[in-house]
C-alpha cells in the first residue's frame, strides 16, 4: 500500500515582499496643491448651489 502524504498548498512568493514594503503617497505635503484643492472646492460647490458667493471660509 502506497503512502501519500496531503502536503499544504505553496505559498505565493510574491506576497512577503509587498507587505514588508511600506507603500505611501509620493510627496503627500504640497502646499500649491492644497491651495488648488480648496479653490476647486469651493468654486464646485458654489456652482452646485450648496453655498452662496459670500459664504467662504477663510
């Protein structure tokens, strides 16, 4: 009788070195683009109708 042993299933070797590394925003502080950011939103909801001309926040 022939002995066979139920091995488990291999490992994907691809998945150790993706969680070892630390991933992230490149560059995630720019202030020009912040501003941009803002500006964008406020004019988005101005246009929408959610706040009137006056109604910026500074």
């Amino acid at each position: 009788m022939k002995v066979t042993l139920k091995l488990p299933k291999p490992r994907n070797p691809l998945v150790a070195p993706a969680r070892a590394r630390k991933a992230g925003a490149h560059a995630s502080y720019n202030p020009a683009r912040k501003v941009r950011r803002t500006e964008k939103h406020k004019l988005n909801q101005a246009l929408s109708g959610r706040k009137t001309e006056g109604s910026y926040d500074a």
